[in-house]
C-alpha cells in the first residue's frame, strides 16, 4: 500500500474528473463527486447491481481516492471497505470506477465504466496475466 501526495491527489482527481465528469455542469460536484451520477450526467450502475459489476472487477492495483480530496492511497486488493466518508475506488487507468457514497442504500454505491471500457478493462486483464506469468518464472528461479 501507499498514499498518495497532495500534488499526486489533485492530479489523480483531474484524470477522475476528465474520465467521468465531462458532463457535470449543472451538478454539486464539489461537493460530491458522485453527484455526476446520482443526477444521471454519467451512465452508471446503482445499488445491487453496482457492487454487482464492482465485485467482477480485477485489476493489478486498485487507488482509493476520498472525495474530500485529502486521501489517495493504492492496493493490490479490491477493497469493500474503507474508513473513508465518501470515496472512489478505480484502477489505475480508469477502466471503471466504483463510488461509496455515505449516502449507501439510498444514493449509491455506483458503478461506472469508463467510455473505452473494453479495450482499457483488456489491459488490465493482460497485466494481471503478465504478472501471473512473471510470479510463475519466478517460483522457479528465473529471474
């Protein structure tokens, strides 16, 4: 694990925003990011059916980002749980995104997947089998 700077955070928000909040105007997206998907501006799923499509998700690191904008860390395991008021949780290249909301049962959880889903969501799938690859070589002792 690791957290993220201030600097990193901003970026990563800005890279969030540009995937998935292009169609915000309108919306309190300062307040909550999320919004952009409680309102509809951004197709999405809700409920059930996001931590549904969430739990299908895989990737070879997954960031955390608060909607506060104070928090950003990364893992290697897809969490469920944070101790976060609201927050994102995304691979790295933003294939899909989940939002937990404090809002959870009414507005949100949501799921959404980035516009290029395919082809990024195939990235992550070829990294997760490259790096199945190099653990395999590397339990017998190549380098």
């Amino acid at each position: 694990m690791r957290y993220f700077t201030a600097a990193e955070i901003s970026e990563l928000t800005d890279q969030w925003l540009e995937a998935f909040g292009k169609n915000r105007n309108g919306v309190n997206s300062e307040a909550f990011l999320w919004h952009i998907f409680s309102s509809g501006r951004y197709p999405s799923e809700e409920k059930g059916h996001a931590l549904a499509q969430y739990q299908q998700q895989l990737a070879t690191e997954y960031i955390v980002l608060s909607n506060d904008g104070k928090t950003a860390l990364t893992t290697d395991l897809r969490p469920n749980k944070a101790d976060l008021f609201d927050y994102y949780v995304f691979p790295r290249n933003l294939a899909w995104t989940m939002a937990f909301t404090h809002e959870d049962g009414w507005l949100g959880p949501y799921f959404a997947k980035h516009l290029d889903y395919k082809r990024l969501n195939n990235d992550n799938v070829f990294q997760i089998k490259k790096r199945h690859e190099a653990s395999i070589a590397q339990a017998k002792g190549w380098s």
